[in-house]
C-alpha cells in the first residue's frame, strides 16, 4: 500500500467535489496551468451553441462517474485459482468492484440486431490479410494488422520480426486452442471459426487467458464485450449513425485539427496509407479521391466524439486510438468504446486542460516513489539535477513524466511494439486503468535494471545535468524494444525478481488519484488567492501557513502532517527547459 504520509500537504482550501460514487475523481480544471497540451484547444462554434446531449436525449458524459464497467458478470465461485500461481492472480481487492450479474445486465450484454444506415460507403472493420492468413504472414513486409514489419511500431527489422514471429505464431496457435476449450466449457459455441459476441463470464481462469493474449481475429468483439460495449450501444441505438448525418458536413476548428491528423495516422500501416501513396486531389472539403474506408471511417468516429463529448472535443493521440480500434471493429463500436475510455478508464486525461494527465502523473510518480525507490533517487530530479522535495507529486514533475505522460495519453499505442500494446489493450478493457500504472511501473522497473541504463548513470557521476538528458532519452526509446510481449506481461504479474505490480488495486490507485486532485485543487485556490493579496498579506499567509517548531505540522486529508509547500507549478516550462538543455547538448 502506498504510503502517502511522506507527502507534503498544503493549506486548507476549497475542497474536491466528488462526482458519482465515492470512488470517483472528479479532476480540476486549471486554464492556465497546461504545460502538456500538443496543440491550442479552444470551443468549437458547433459544440457551444445547445446542449448536444439534451438534442440527442442522450445521458451526460459524466467523466470518471461510470468508471466501473456496467456490465460486468458475476465471476464463478467454484472456478479456484491453480496452485502455483501467483501475485498475478485475482485477488481480493481485484474482486471489489465486480458486480452481480443481474437480468438488466444480461439484457444490455447481449448484440442488438440493428445495422447501420445513411452511411455514404461500406462500414468494414478492416481487422486482417484474408489472401495471407496469419500462419503465413512471415512471406509479406507487412503484419497480420497491416503494419510493415520495418517500421517503427515495431522497432526491429523484417528479418528480425519474422525470427520473433515464427515463435510467437507457435504460443498464439496453442493459446487459440486454450480459448476454445474455455468457451466450450461455458457453453459458447464458435461454429465456422466465426468471430464469438458473447465471452465468459468474469472469473480467475477468464482473468489468466485474458493475460496471456486473446487471438487476434477475437480482439475487438472481446475488448467490447468486457468494457461493455453492448450495454452502451442498445442504450443508444441509432445515436451514433443520428450524429454522423448531423456532423456530415460541419467546419470548425476541431475537424480541421482532424483533418490534419488524418494522414498522420499508422502511415505505415496499408489500410491508413493510401490517402499518401496514391497522392489524391482533394475535391472538396473532408473529401479525397483514394481514401482508404478505414481513414473515413476514422474521420466520421473522430468527429462524432468531438461533438458527443464537447468538454473534450478533439484532442491529438484520439486518433491513434480510434484508429486502433478501427483495425477491430465496425465504426460504431469504436465510437463507443472511445466513449467508455475517455468517461470511464481514463477520465480528463484529454480533455482541454488535460488534468487527468497532471493526476495521473502524479500518481505514477507516488507510485516510483513507493514501489521503486532506487529509480526514484534517479528520475525525482529537476531538469538542473536537483533531487525534488516530498512535494514533487503535486507541485511539480521530474522531466521523466514529459515521457510517462505520453503512455497514458496514447495507452502506448506507437510506445509499445504492436503486439506488446495489443496485449495491453486485451488486459485494459478487461480489468480497467489500472492496467496503465502496473504496465508504466514494470517498463520503469525493466528501464531501471536495463545495462545501458546503468552505464550511463555511471558516465554521469558529476554531471547531473547530463544524466537527467539521457536518462529522458533512454526512457523515451527504450519500450519500442520490448517486443517481447510476454516478457512485460509475466513481470508485471508475476513477482519475478521483486515486481508484484499486480497486487495495485484500483481502490489504490483510486484513493491518489483523490488525494493529488484534492491537494491540486487547494494549491489552485491558494494560488488565485495569493494573486489578489499584496506582497505584506501574502507574507503573512504563508508565514502564517509554516509550522512552529513548537507545534505539530498542519493535519491534511488521509493522515497527511506535512508543512505547506513551496511549489506552486505543476511542471511549467519543463518542457521548454528540456528542449534548450537538447539543444546546448546538440
């Protein structure tokens, strides 16, 4: 358990106001605090004009308020955990937040019939090379996902992909059969090979396959079936194809940021790259000859979750993550699921003052801090090499978070190689955000022991400044190396050489999450107060705010004795700093 009384709480201030269950966050905003943004984000003229949910009678896009999955199944009682496994395994506060399996739930999980329509060419999710097959992909450059095996979502050659695969192949064909046997055994028939709606239920053996990978062509039905996907489309049949009619042909700054990004993304992927090798015209607005089905597809779902969640609107790495789930599903069903990931999994981390990202940062490094402490005496430094004060979880971030912020941003969609992050994205949507901080912990803990690392600690000694540079630089390269997905998979879950990642609950995770949010929202306060006193009160108010040396520190939320602390920035102009510091080295 994390221990949080080593933190340094600040002045009493105006507090959190929970949202939905007692475990929710809900983040704060802060507008002029946003050190992370890729890119100016300002309203729409669509989005701020009426209510886009009281026009769809649609219900609020409450962040964080549906954070457990809605249709979630009872787990069996008589399903026993093998002997031998270990802290991997469901546990006890893994359990809690699963939920009864009840008529309503079976109702919402269960495929509706209706189709789309209006839709102006073929919605197809565009999953695999039917000519290839996947036993025979080693004779292509491309994956079985369309990727070329010599780019850098893998980060290894073609000769050196098709070695790995060939082994791997054996481990998916063997795990295949596992799953088959399982669904068997729960009466879910697979007649023709064809790709099953319904999954098992929830329990210590579905939770174990789920870990070691579901078959490829099974992706995307299994990713929405667990995040409840099927809940969330018949609770809004027809909503969708009603806001693709009503956005078919709207301007305004967000389409035109998506417009850009279109062709910047998986460009190295055959079913995103045509719109670039066949170089089209444009003929007239959101419209090109050659586009690929699936990059407009990619337009129709980017721009629909722009105006659904208008709080959030458009925000770069979205479409790396549409464009994943496109590569599984049919254009609805992604929507959605990027619904459920933005409210749910990983709430305000894209929305315009990106302070789910500041949280969650903030989180990860208390979670270094307690569980990898030898890394943090390393990276719990500034960008000038000075160690940070007990505060640096709130007040301000060490320049390794400018990379760990782009995992949570991405879910390490270009991070990771491309089946490393798909084994990811089979345990997130099964077991929740989580997910994210056990996989970021492993990474770091691999980082930590990786012998380039190590070395070049020792080539630093005397030069703080140095090694904070290439420490970024090592952490920013090194995940693209981990190919081997099982190996991540197995030490995070297993307590090989001390991990134990998996015993970190989300009521965890949970319980930072509302202690930093909390403690950022006093900082805020103190800071617009601070603001508006002359230079004698301020002094004054934070003299007044020190403790006596004759006097206990000032008691905080969750058992918190700390003095107020001095910071009053998260992160600002690190990002600055870094690049002037890359720069002097260049």
């Amino acid at each position: 358990m994390i221990d949080m009384s080593n933190v340094t709480g600040i002045a009493e201030g105006k507090s959190l106001t929970a949202m939905g269950n007692k475990d929710h966050v809900d983040h704060l905003k802060d507008e002029g605090d946003i050190p992370l943004r890729h890119h100016e984000r300002t309203g729409s003229n669509q989005t701020n004009n009426y209510s886009v949910l009281d026009f769809y009678e649609m219900d609020s896009p409450n962040p964080g308020a549906e954070r457990q999955f809605g249709n979630t199944p009872k787990r069996f009682d008589n399903d026993p955990v093998s002997e031998g496994e270990t802290s991997g395994d469901v546990t006890d506060d893994e359990q809690e937040h699963e939920v009864p399996i009840s008529p309503a739930n079976i109702s919402n999980n269960i495929p509706s019939q209706h189709s789309p329509k209006d839709r102006d060419d073929t919605d197809v999710p565009l999953q695999f090379d039917e000519e290839l097959g996947f036993s025979s992909i080693t004779g292509s450059e491309f994956d079985i996902y369309g990727f070329k095996k010599s780019s850098s979502y893998h980060g290894i050659s073609r000769e050196e992909y098709d070695k790995w695969f060939l082994e791997y192949h054996k481990y998916t064909q063997k795990n295949r059969k596992k799953w088959h046997l399982l669904m068997k055994n729960n009466g879910l028939s697979i007649l023709d090979n064809n790709t099953p709606k319904r999954f098992p239920p929830r329990s210590n053996k579905v939770k174990k396959m789920i870990r070691k990978g579901l078959p490829p062509e099974w992706r995307g039905s299994a990713w929405f079936f667990y995040a409840g996907g099927y809940e969330k489309l018949n609770k809004h049949v027809g909503v969708y194809e009603q806001i693709v009619r009503d956005t078919k042909n709207i301007q305004n700054k967000d389409t035109e940021v998506i417009e850009r990004d279109l062709n910047r993304t998986f460009p190295d992927n055959k079913y995103f790259n045509d719109l670039l090798r066949l170089k089209p015209q444009t003929t007239e607005y959101g419209k090109n000859e050659g586009e690929t089905q699936i990059i407009k597809a990619l337009r129709r779902v980017l721009v629909a979750f722009a105006h659904y969640q208008p709080h959030i609107g458009y925000c770069q790495s979205l479409n790396f993550l549409a464009g994943l789930l496109l590569l599984f599903m049919e254009e609805e069903k992604a929507f959605w699921l990027l619904v459920i990931l933005t409210e749910r999994i990983i709430p305000n981390v894209h929305s315009a003052d990106l302070e789910g990202v500041h949280t969650d940062q903030g989180v990860l490094m208390l979670c270094i801090k307690e569980y990898i402490p030898s890394l943090w005496s390393v990276i719990g430094r500034n960008y000038d090499g000075e160690a940070l004060g007990e505060d640096a979880v709130i007040s301000k971030l060490p320049p390794a978070s400018l990379v760990t912020s782009s995992w949570f941003m991405s879910i390490f969609v270009t991070v990771l190689p491309v089946e490393t992050a798909l084994r990811v994205w089979d345990i997130l949507w099964y077991e929740g955000s989580k997910t994210i901080f056990r996989i970021s912990l492993t990474i770091c803990k691999l980082c930590f022991e990786h012998p380039e690392f190590q070395d070049i600690r020792s080539r630093s000694i005397g030069s703080s400044e140095t090694e904070q540079i290439e420490l970024y630089q090592f952490m920013q390269n090194y995940p693209k190396t981990l190919q081997d997905c099982n190996l991540l998979i197995s030490s995070c879950y297993k307590k090989i050489g001390g991990y134990g990642f998996g015993s970190l609950s989300q009521d965890e995770i949970n319980q930072c999450r509302h202690y930093i949010s909390k403690q950022r929202s006093k900082l805020q306060n103190k800071q617009l107060l601070s603001a508006n006193l002359s230079r004698e009160e301020r002094n004054s108010l934070i003299s007044s705010s020190l403790p006596a040396s004759n006097q206990e520190d000032y008691s905080d939320v969750y058992e918190f004795h700390k003095p107020i602390m001095s910071g009053v920035r998260w992160n600002r102009n690190l990002s600055t700093k870094m690049k002037r510091k890359f720069s002097k080295k260049n």
